[in-house]
C-alpha cells in the first residue's frame, strides 16, 4: 500500500529583510515591532517580501495587486509604496523600499 500523504499546507510564514508575515494570520513584524497594515499594504509588502532582491515593475505590481495596469499617470502605486514606507521605517533603521526610477521598487536592506 502507498503511504497517506500529509495534506499540502499552504505556506504560512515568509521573511525577509527583517520583516517577517504570518499570511493565515495577516500578521507582520519589522524585527519585533507588529505593524497595522490594510489589505491592500499586506499583499503589496507581500508580493514585494517573495520577491525580495528583485526589481518589480509598475505593470507587473499593478496586475498582481489590483488585477490591472492603472497606465502610465497613476499616483496609486506611489501612494501605497508610501504608506508602507512609514509604517515600516523606524526612525534610525535603514529605508528597505527602493525605488528604481523608471522601472519600479525593490525590497532589500542596504
């Protein structure tokens, strides 16, 4: 007989550059501080905390986030980008949202 598989989990916990989410429970730290996010902010850091080390383009965080490209003028990425930045950056701790003129943002620790 095959031996029962343990039922696929989904992932729970990713981490990078000190942030660490709990995505069942939406929970995110910033090394021990827990941050209040909206959903939105969650999925955005979380798209950006997988991809960690990679530039995301506009086009392609507009269509993971809201399911579109808002075009070229949009301020709507920019704004959340911002709203995340002040919750994430403590003051003294090092800015872990860059932007890539052009192009697009990128999570890392410098």
């Amino acid at each position: 007989p095959v031996p029962a598989r343990a039922p696929h989990l989904p992932e729970r916990l990713v981490e990078a550059a000190g942030i660490r989410m709990d995505l069942q429970a939406r929970r995110v730290w910033r090394g021990t501080r827990e941050l209040e996010l909206t959903r939105t902010e969650f999925e955005l850091l979380e798209l950006l905390v997988r991809n960690a080390g990679i530039v995301l383009d506009h086009s392609t965080i507009y269509d993971r986030i809201w399911g579109y490209d808002f075009g070229p003028g949009s301020k709507n990425l920019a704004v959340y980008v911002g709203y995340l930045r002040r919750k994430l950056d403590a003051p003294g701790a090092p800015q872990l949202i860059h932007t890539v003129r052009g192009v697009g943002y990128v999570l890392r620790e410098d």
